[in-house]
C-alpha cells in the first residue's frame, strides 16, 4: 500500500516495525517456553487432528520465514529492490500465515474447552 503511493519512509517504518515486534514476541516465546516448558492439546475428536494440522503448518512455515524475512530486509538494505521485490512477495504471504496461525494454535491450545 505505502510503496504503491511511494511512501517509502513509511513502508520502511511499518516494516521495521513489524520485524522488531516479531523479534520482541520470539524472544519473549523462546524465553517462556525455556521456563514453563510445553502444554499438551487436551482437545478430543476432530479439533485433534485440526490443531495438529494448523501447528505442523505453522511449524514448518515459522522455520522456513525466519531466512525469508532476513534475506528481504538485507535485500532492501543493500537497495536491490527488485530482488527485495521478488523474495518479498514470497515473504509476506508466509509471514502473514504464521502470525495468524500462532493466535489460531493459542486460542485452541489456551481457550478451547477439553
């Protein structure tokens, strides 16, 4: 939307925004999860294999984003943007995915009835 009405300055702003608020959340995970360890899915019937399903999903992807993600930063850093472009297309789509489906494995794993 911004690079659409040339607004780099605020393209470059919500985009490294965005990064440093999905750095700030992996860390925060990584360190909770060091400490409290892993909570089992009590989840019966078809929410089961659902829920296994959306996390192998978000798995993989979340893995898969993280070189994604950098390698499009550094391609706009170095000002290659048509290379940015390319790999950003490919970046966003997968990153959007994983932000939505880690609060769909919350709310099912935290807020679902057992």
């Amino acid at each position: 939307m911004f690079i659409r009405r040339r607004q780099v300055e605020w393209h470059r702003f919500c985009m490294l925004a965005a990064f440093g608020l999905s750095t700030l959340f992996l860390v925060s995970y990584i360190i909770h999860h060091a400490m409290v360890g892993s909570i089992h899915f009590t989840g019966q019937g078809w929410l089961r294999p659902l829920y296994f399903t959306i996390l192998i999903s978000h798995i993989i992807l979340a893995t898969l984003v993280v070189p994604l993600v950098l390698t499009t930063l550094y391609r706009a850093w170095q000002g290659t943007f048509v290379q940015h472009r390319q790999i950003a297309r490919l970046t966003l789509p997968i990153w959007f995915y994983v932000s939505v489906s880690g609060v769909v494995v919350y709310v099912m794993l935290y807020h679902l009835p057992a």
